[in-house]
C-alpha cells in the first residue's frame, strides 16, 4: 500500500509488494525517492538557549539512510509518551536566598545600653528595638530620622507629621480627630502622653530624638547587633536590619540587566526542586551607589563589579524551608517564550525528512512503528513542542 511520504509497506510478513513491469532486478541500485526518510539522530537535534536571548538553534546530524518510514526501531531504542503540558525557554542564572543588605541603625543621645534584640528577631512598628538605660527605644516608620525635640507650639515640620502618622496608626489617637499633617496641637500631645504611659514612660507629651528610631520599613528584621550590652551610647550603629521576608539575588551581565525590569515576574527554582514565582524588585550596584527601580531592600552581596538585582519570592515557607535545610541556591529564569497546553516530546524522538521538516514514529500495538510529519514549535529543556497526527497519550521512538 502506497504511502503518503513515497514510501513501500511491506506488510506484517515483511513481503515486498510486486515488481511493476520493467522494474530493476532485486539487489540493484535503486532510485532516491524524493518521500524517503534521511534518519537523523535526535542527538544531532542540538538546543543552545542562550543565555543572552533564549536563542535556539537547531543542528541535524545524519543517521544512515532508511527506505521505509515503518520499518522495526533499531537495537538501543525504546519510547516515550507524548505528553500535554507547558513549556517556557529563557535566561537562566544561578542566584542565592537571603534577607538582603542590612540597613544601619544608629542611636542617638547619651546612657548605657542596657537591652538588645538578637539576631533573627523580627520587630514590628511600636516595638522595642533596644533599651538604653533601662528604658525603651521604640520602633517608627518613616523616611528621616528625628533631629529635634518635639512638642506643643514648636514649628512646623515633617518630623511632626512622620510621628503623628505612627501615633495613628498605633491606635493611640484613637477618639482625638487627630489631623496627619506637620503641626503639633494639644491633641498631638495627648496622643504622646498616651504612647508614653503605655510603654512606662513619663508622660511628658514630648518626643525625645533618642526615643525612637526611623526606619524606611513597615517590619523588621534584625541582621546583625553591632553595639554591645553596657557599652555607652555614642551616636553610633547599633545593629542592621532587614525586611523580615527572603529574597533571590543574582548578578547578571550588563547587557542582561534589561530584562530584569523592576516589576517583572520570574520563575525560580529553589534547592530540592521546590518552585516559586518571584517581582523583581530592582538593583543596586556595590562600590558606585548607583541603583535601579525597587521597592525594597538591597541585594546581598556579591562582585561589585556587576549589578546585584534583588526579587522577591512569593513563596516565603518554600523559601525559609530550603535556606533552613543549608541550601540557599536558587536558579533563576527569565521568560522570554512560552507554549501552554501543548503536546510534548524528547528532542531525540524528532527525525529530519529528506523533503524538509521533521517526522516522529508512533508506535502501536502489534504495528511496527509508522512515520508521522508534523510541526516543531518551541523546543526547550530537551523537549519539543509538536502538531499535526499526533495524540496525547501516543508513544513515539526515542533512542535508549
């Protein structure tokens, strides 16, 4: 029976259709048919994805020729299921889990530091960030630290504005139709008065610079404790923290850096084979204080020579999973092509046809196997995506 790529079936029996009149005698040279199959080794089918672009070149490496597209497989071949699934290709870069540059926190004023917190601990805004002389220094949110006293009557300013914000959102403005804005009224005070009498304090109705410290974070967490416990305050670094949630860093090339847009997503895949979607945050680059985009904490540290850009991982108990367990690798991908719901191969189950294109063999029961053309999309992590006569669920040869 004629097939549709030219070539003969020679049946279950493996018998040779008849001879047409005038046909060569058996033995003798044979003609190229234009549908005959030039079996190429899914070995030569060779992906690079460059790092720069995803690029994917395709290189063919002959196998010896083959009349007969249904012919038994060879010695050393077996098969694989044609598989619906996704596949993405892209920029892969090794990176590292942390929680980032540490920021420092300098204390102000004069007395012994009689309390500090302990690496790992994570402070919330209202919260006691270390104690000198026995009393607390607590944590604010804001953008600047506080450089005068404030009270009832003094100037305006946006000092007054940062600790009236944090007296509100701590609740202890509560029934005062406090204003968030840069004057401090009598209802500023009272708001004080309520702040200190829940921590201890007198109830003085003014904020001392030494009594809080400002950060540019809603939470913390403590990085590192640089002061010492009896040491006298000196107007120096007391400790570092960061954001309490981790983070991937990698450090690309220059020229890669664009396609870590701060805001864009990516895909990572964590130590163990866990796997996250993570934002790119933005870069900072160590030793020219140049930085890029963001919306959070630094990077961590690394050649500072390149840009180290921060992202942040969506799934935090994977995350804190695999950095407990001493793996704080992480791969990271950029996407720059996807196929969703498709039908997939191994690359080694693609075989070139003389007239062009590619072809797979289906086995089915009891049949020896049968050449199917059909058309190769994207082809990434050694997997093809492929169309045309071809079924989910169907097995096609691959070499062993």
């Amino acid at each position: 029976m004629a097939m549709d790529d030219g070539t003969r079936d020679l049946g279950a029996a493996g018998r040779a259709a008849p001879q047409p009149p005038g046909a060569p005698e058996p033995g003798a040279p044979q003609p190229r048919r234009r549908g005959r199959l030039l079996r190429r080794s899914v070995i030569g089918l060779l992906v690079v994805a460059a790092v720069s672009g995803g690029v994917v070149v395709v290189v063919g490496q002959p196998w010896r020729s083959h009349d007969t597209a249904t012919a038994q497989p060879n010695a050393g071949t077996g098969t694989a299921v044609v598989q619906r699934t996704s596949l993405s290709s892209g920029m892969r870069l090794g990176g590292r889990l942390d929680y980032g540059t540490g920021v420092e926190v300098t204390g102000q004023g004069r007395g012994t530091v009689t309390r500090l917190p302990a690496p790992g601990d994570v402070i919330k805004p209202g919260g006691a960030v270390w104690e000198v002389d026995g009393k607390p220094v607590v944590l604010f949110t804001g953008e600047r630290p506080l450089w005068r006293e404030l009270a009832e009557k003094m100037p305006d300013g946006p000092d007054v504005k940062q600790v009236k914000r944090n007296l509100v959102d701590l609740g202890y403005a509560s029934g005062l139709g406090l204003t968030v804005d840069e004057k401090f009224t009598a209802a500023t005070t009272v708001a004080v008065r309520r702040w200190q009498k829940a921590l201890g304090l007198e109830q003085t109705g003014k904020v001392e610079p030494g009594r809080v410290v400002v950060v540019p974070m809603p939470v913390v967490r403590v990085k590192e404790v640089t002061a010492k416990l009896g040491q006298q305050l000196a107007d120096g670094t007391v400790l570092q923290v960061t954001g309490p949630e981790l983070v991937a860093t990698v450090q690309p090339e220059d020229d890669q850096l664009p396609q870590f847009a701060p805001g864009s997503t990516v895909s990572l895949e964590l130590t163990g084979g866990a796997t996250a979607q993570g934002r790119v945050r933005g870069f900072t680059r160590s030793g020219d204080g140049r930085s890029g985009g963001g919306d959070g904490d630094a990077g961590g540290a690394g050649d500072s020579q390149k840009a180290t850009v921060t992202i942040k991982v969506t799934d935090q108990q994977a995350a804190r999973k695999a950095l407990k367990n001493g793996q704080p690798g992480v791969t990271v991908t950029v996407t720059d092509r996807s196929a969703k719901d498709v039908l997939v191969v191994p690359v080694t189950a693609l075989l070139a046809l003389a007239e062009g294109g590619y072809g797979v063999q289906v086995v089915h029961d009891g049949r020896a196997p049968a050449l199917v053309p059909v058309k190769v999309g994207l082809v990434a992590n050694a997997r093809a995506e492929i169309s045309g006569g071809i079924r989910e669920g169907d097995r096609v040869v691959v070499p062993s």
